[in-house]
C-alpha cells in the first residue's frame, strides 16, 4: 500500500490546494452574502445596479418597412439603353430593319431607270419591298388564272443564287446574298405591270411581244444600273444586264403564256 500512495503522489505535480475554497464566496441576488464570487476579475454584483435614463444613448427611430431594410448606401444610377418610358424606344419598324423611306427611294430607282441610283441605299439588304412584289407578282398572275407560286419563288432563289455567283466573280468588293435579292426582287415591279396587263388582254399577239420586250429590258436595265453603282463596276453594265435579261425573260414567259 505505500507503494500506491507513493505513485499517487508522484503521478501528478499539482499547486492546487483544498484551503483555497475557503477563499470563494458566491452572491447570486447581488447582496455580498456568503454566496457572492469574484472571478477571473469581473464583479457579478455590479449587474444588478440602476442606470440612470438621461445616460443611456438614445436610438435613431426605425424608419423602414418590414422585410425592405432601409438602405445606408445610395446606389449609382445607371443611364438606361432605351430609356424608362416607352416614349424613347424606337420604332418597332426601326428594330426590324424595314424603312420606308428607302422602299420609296429604291421604287423610284426602278420606275425611272434614267434616274442615278445611290449605292449607299441599294446596298441594303432589305427584303421586305421584295416579298411584297413577289406577292403581288403571284396576285396577278392568279387573276390570269395561273397559279404559279411555287414557280415564281423557285426561280427567284435560282436566280439570286446564280446572280450572287457571278456579282462575286467580276467585282473586286463582293457582294452579299441580300443584297442580290434585294435589288432582284425591286426590279421585278415591272414585270407585275405585265402580269397586270395579260389580265385585260393576252400578249402573244405582235403587241404583245413588243410590250414584254420592252418590261425585260427595263427590268434587266434597273437592276444593271443598281448593281454598277453599288458595287463600283464601271463600264461593266451590259455585262450584268444580260443575265439579269435572262432571269427576268423567264417571268416573262410564265406571264405571257
């Protein structure tokens, strides 16, 4: 047995005293009785004590709505694209690229074929004035009693496609695809004339045949001269009027016969 309390002894150096209890005291009302304690340097007693009101610090009043928190920060206010009204958007015509000032300009160019063509407007890819020709060259031919729609798109992709191939070969800028159907579809307005007229009469007399060599030639002689200016091709319009005369001379037939 002294062996075990030699070891318990020596297992574990200690300062700690059993006297030192007799130095705590615990006060939990506050009072300094037998029951108050002092500890790590903070009196628990001095909890209790009386604030008067004039020193406490009074509180900014809460100005803000539930779930929305006043803000501490003003926020930078960015300048909107189009606005914060509907005033000061543009155009819904504007947004899809449809201008009807240049639809008229581009008609006018095609019934005057004297006139100069501007080539900043012709280079536009603008195919809302052609679909409506297109259309209404479909219309009168159905008038005629042709229904021939299927043709009439059929050989103006063709034919823009091939247009497209041959405008990249001779001019040294190039050429986009909407552009070529651009100008193609513009210059049909005078075949929609003709198709107009075989609703009166029919064109395979002597009359006829002048009056549709005469719309060919002014098709083929508009889109020639709008294809020059906007690309820059001088000296090269019978060049691209003949197969212009070519494509056009196809409408041509579908509306005589």
């Amino acid at each position: 047995m002294s062996g075990f309390e030699n070891l318990n002894t020596d297992f574990y150096q200690t300062s700690y005293s059993i006297d030192d209890q007799s130095q705590q005291s615990y006060d939990y009302g506050g009072s300094g009785g037998p029951y108050s304690k002092q500890y790590a340097g903070y009196d628990y007693s001095q909890q209790g004590r009386f604030v008067p009101p004039d020193m406490i610090q009074p509180q900014p009043p809460y100005t803000g709505q539930i779930f929305q928190p006043t803000q501490t920060f003003t926020p930078t206010t960015s300048q909107p694209f189009y606005g914060n009204s509907f005033e000061d958007e543009p155009p819904l015509l504007e947004e899809l690229g449809i201008n009807f000032d240049h639809i008229w300009q581009k008609t006018l160019t095609v019934l005057h074929p004297l006139k100069v063509a501007d080539g900043s407007i012709m280079n536009e890819t603008d195919l809302a004035g052609p679909m409506v020709f297109c259309l209404a060259f479909g219309a009168t031919l159905l008038l005629a009693g042709k229904i021939q729609f299927g043709y009439v798109y059929g050989i103006s992709a063709i034919g823009c496609l091939g247009m497209f191939c041959l405008l990249n070969l001779m001019s040294m800028t190039g050429v986009s695809f909407g552009c070529v159907a651009s100008v193609l579809g513009y210059c049909l307005l005078p075949m929609i004339l003709l198709s107009s007229f075989a609703v009166i009469f029919s064109l395979q007399g002597m009359v006829g045949i002048i009056l549709t060599a005469g719309i060919i030639g002014w098709c083929s002689f508009s889109a020639s001269k709008i294809f020059i200016s906007a690309l820059a091709m001088e000296g090269q319009q019978l060049l691209v009027a003949y197969p212009c005369a070519l494509l056009y001379g196809v409408f041509a037939l579908i509306s005589v016969f």
